[in-house]
C-alpha cells in the first residue's frame, strides 16, 4: 500500500470505528447512571493510561509549549463537547442516533477551519467539497428529523 493510503487507514477509517465505539460504550455509561463528573474522570484516566503507554512506545516523544497549550486547549474543546452529548443523553434521553448525525456536522466546520488557517483550500477539490459538504447536511437532517 501506498503511504498515503496507510495514512488513511490510519488516520480515518480506524478513528472511524474507534468514535463509534465510543459513542456506543458512552450511551452504555449514561443508562449504567453514570454523572458527568465521574463519566469525565474515567474518561480522561484512560486518556493518560493510554498517553503514558504512547509516550514510552512510541519513537516521537518532543514537547514544546506550543503543542501543550494546542493540546490542552484540544482536551477542553472535547470534554465540553462530549459533556454536551452527555447531558443530552443522560438527563434529556435523545437517542444517540439523532445526536451523532448532528455532532458530527463538526466535519463540516473542521473543513472550513483547516481551509482558512492551514491554507488547505489549496490541496482540495471545492466542487467535490461542496458536494460532500451538502450530503452531510442534509442526511444530517433527515437523521435527527426521523
């Protein structure tokens, strides 16, 4: 396989099955009656099990201010998020089916950022963009309407 294709795999189709799992194991939790505090801690004690175990395996292991700050500020943006989802669940009982169409329209909104600060708009098709762009609206609507 080409690199481009293993980084793919990697860094899309696995973290694919990787959120839905989550999705799946975090509606377990919330009818198990976990609170959010507790969901939380659980939650970011595997973070740093699971960093501790990449950090010492893993050959890259440079820290750099910047990168801390990013990926602290990247933790608080998900634990809110993932709060939200939560709440919405747990104490509102949308069904997960309805929730994840619509949080995941994050897509969407990841695109247009990476387009303007990481100048991507150079490296991509905006006619098939657009395209996909309008595919995930609207199956997002009809998901959450059903």
């Amino acid at each position: 396989m080409k690199p481009e294709t293993w980084g793919i795999v990697i860094g899309g189709a696995i973290p694919a099955f990787c959120f839905a799992l989550s999705s799946i194991l975090q509606k377990v939790g919330t009818n198990a009656g976990i609170g959010l505090g507790p969901f939380l801690v659980a939650t970011g004690l595997a973070i740093v099990a699971f960093g501790g175990v990449a950090w010492v395996f893993y050959p890259d292991r440079a820290v750099t201010v910047t990168g801390v700050w990013a990926s602290f500020s990247m933790g608080v943006a998900w634990a809110m998020g993932i709060s939200c989802v939560t709440i919405g669940l747990s104490r509102f009982a949308v069904p997960l089916s309805k929730l994840v169409p619509l949080y995941n329209t994050n897509t969407l909104l990841a695109i247009l950022f990476s387009m303007v600060i990481f100048a991507e708009w150079q490296q991509v098709h905006a006619l098939k963009l657009l395209a996909g762009a309008v595919l995930i609206i609207v199956g997002s609507i009809l998901a959450a309407g059903s």
